[in-house]
C-alpha cells in the first residue's frame, strides 16, 4: 500500500504529460504564413555588401545562398534575405556553414521569397537538455528520474494549459492558480508520494501562494503598474488580442514567479519535521510545530534573496543604464519597471516568508501526535 502511494504519482505524472501533448491548444491553425512553410536550411555563401555598418549597429540586408534541408524544396538552392533594423538586441548576422530556421514563401512550386528569421539552435538545445537529464540522474538516481518529470510536466501545462487558457480570455488569476494547484500537488507528491507529508507540503505552499496573489494584486493596482511592463506584452494586442487584460496576467505573473521557491521551502520544513516526528515520535504537535518554525526561520535568511537574485539578474543592463546616466536612487525605484520588478521580489518573498509558519503548523498538526505511526516507506522504495 505503501509502495503504491509512492509510485502512484509518478503514474499519474506520466498519464498527464500524455493527454496534455494529445491535448489540443486551440491555435494550431493560427498559421501566420499563408502559402508559406517554416523549414531549415544551410548557409552555403553571404553577400555582405548592402549591410549599412556604423560602427554600433547595422543596417540593410544580408543576402545568403541557402541550401533547404526539409520540406517541400528540400535540397534545392534559394536566395534568402536576412533584414537588419539597427537593433542589436533583434538583429543577427549568418555566416557559411550556419544553419538558420527560415521562412519560404511559394506560389505553386516555385519559390517567391525567402525570410531568414533566425538562427537553428535546435540540436544545441536538446544536448543542453540532455546533459541536464543525465547529470540530474546521475546524481539523484530514482529521485533525479522523477524531477525530470515533473520538469516536463510543468514545461507542457504551461504551454499546453496555462498559455491557451490567457489567450482565450480566462481569469488569468483563477486559472493561474488552478494550473498551479494541480502542479504543486503533483510535483510535491513526485517527492513524498501521496501521503501526509504531501498533504502537508501542498497545504503550506498553496497558503504561502495564495498570500502572494492576494498581496501581488493589492500592490499592482497601488502602484498603478500595468501589465504592458511586461516584455512583448503589446505585441500581443496589435495581434488581435486586445481584449486581454495583461495588468491581471502580470498579476498572475507574481505568484507562478516565486511559487518554485515557496514549495521548495515547504518540501523542506516538512521533512526537517518529519524527521523529527521519525526520532521522537512521541513529540507533540506544538513542539513540532515549534522545531519546523526554527527550521523555517533558518532557510528564511538565504531563501528571501533567492528572489532578488533571480530577477535582478535579468535587469542587470537597466540598473546599468540608469547608474550611467547618474540617475538618483528615488527615481530609480519609482521607475514602473523597477517598481514591477520589486513588485515581484518583495511580494513573492512575502510568500516564502508566510510559507515556513504555514508549513510547520500544517507538517506538526498532520505529522505529529500519532504515537509513532508510521508515514515513512519501505525500505527498498526509499
């Protein structure tokens, strides 16, 4: 029985990943393209000589000699254009012997145009992909084979669930955490199976988690932030979605940010109780609650910086910007970008501070108190 309550969700784990890759979005037929294939192709030449370089940026075009890999002209020789708008965050440049994903336009079978949009990063992925499957596995073993599914499953219901679901219009909150309902239990119940330590776990990340999205909407409409800071975020209005509400997407954006640290510190305040509960198991609950909030207040001191850490990365060429320009601390932080971003980081830590109280009630009134029963498994599961 035991075993099963183990294995059961890495069953349940793989049945979803199943019906979510066979589950259709909604949007296969939104072909941008109409008489046009995406396919791959080599760069066998470049013609450089209509690119406009003044030193900082580009302009013009690129003309390269491409040989098609697949599809419908595959292996026959075409001319593509590679455009350059001066931008260097959206331009790039090819050179032979590049692979490039490219855009070939037809009318009946003879090629019209073809569009170089960028790079083929493809294999390079799926080897990064892979060095991280078999690191994670060579080291965690059976534990490291379970992450990788529950990495999976999070990477297909947010693309095959969650995205869809804003595009139709849901509740971008509601369905945010729906979806995040259903991955918190099952990616929890991947370390503990089914058991009270799952239930525990579930119970104190979703309580820190719905703190997060109460806290993340009071502060956004307080601070009058909309949800356009986010990037392409117009792109998707001036794509006939303009009914979408992005300011409650950003929203839902605070609380799916830091609910990966909320149940990684749950899942460790309910083992530290657990195994406490496992070496006296005639403890009460209010001195195991006691032992999870010291474990709680431990983890706090490094897991409320994980957050910034997290996001500051990513706007470190901002911060740059502004101290170049000598721009004073007060007009920094009351920039909408800052004032998103520690939107973000302070509410989301809001979450992982509520998180360790939350747990360690939950871990000490389901875990302990039983005279010892026993939640642990069998010996040859762990």
């Amino acid at each position: 029985m035991k075993t099963l309550r183990y294995q059961s969700p890495l069953i349940v784990c793989i049945l979803l990943i199943l019906i979510l890759l066979k589950l259709p979005t909604g949007f296969e037929g939104a072909v941008t393209y109409q008489e046009a294939e995406r396919c791959v192709a080599t760069v066998t030449s470049v013609d450089n000589s209509s690119i406009v370089d003044t030193g900082l940026v580009r302009s013009g075009e690129q003309r390269c000699v491409l040989k098609i890999e697949d599809g419908k002209f595959k292996d026959q020789t075409v001319t593509g254009v590679n455009m350059l708008r001066g931008s260097l965050e959206q331009d790039k440049l090819f050179s032979e012997g590049d692979r490039a994903l490219v855009v070939v336009s037809y009318q009946g079978e003879t090629v019209s145009n073809v569009t170089m949009i960028d790079h083929y990063r493809i294999p390079g992925e799926l080897v990064m992909a892979g060095m991280f499957v078999l690191f994670l596995i060579f080291f965690a073993g059976r534990t490291g084979v379970r992450a990788v599914f529950s990495f999976i499953l999070t990477i297909v219901a947010i693309w095959k669930l969650l995205t869809p679901m804003y595009l139709k219009g849901w509740n971008p909150i509601w369905a945010g955490l729906a979806v995040l309902m259903l991955l918190t239990i099952i990616i929890i119940a991947m370390v503990y199976g089914f058991d009270r330590r799952c239930a525990s776990a579930v119970s104190g990340a979703f309580l820190g988690i719905l703190v997060t999205c109460v806290l993340g909407i009071l502060f956004t409409d307080m601070f009058k932030i909309h949800g356009a800071v986010m990037s392409y975020s117009e792109s998707l209005l001036y794509s006939g979605y303009q009914d979408l509400n992005l300011t409650q997407i950003f929203m839902a954006s605070i609380f799916l940010g830091s609910s990966g640290a909320v149940m990684d510190l749950a899942v460790d305040i309910t083992s530290a109780v657990y195994e406490v509960v496992e070496k006296r198991p005639d403890i009460s609950r209010r001195e195991a609650v006691r032992s999870g909030m010291n474990v709680g207040r431990a983890a706090m001191g490094t897991m409320t910086t994980t957050l910034l850490l997290a996001y500051s990365g990513g706007y470190i060429a901002l911060l740059m910007v502004f101290m170049a320009q000598g721009t004073p601390l007060p007009h920094l932080f009351n920039y909408k970008y800052v004032a998103a971003e520690l939107i973000h980081t302070v509410i989301g830590s809001f979450g992982l501070v509520l998180v360790a109280p939350f747990t360690a009630l939950c871990a000490g009134v389901l875990l302990a108190g039983r005279k010892g029963a026993d939640v642990s498994l069998p010996q040859s599961v762990e």
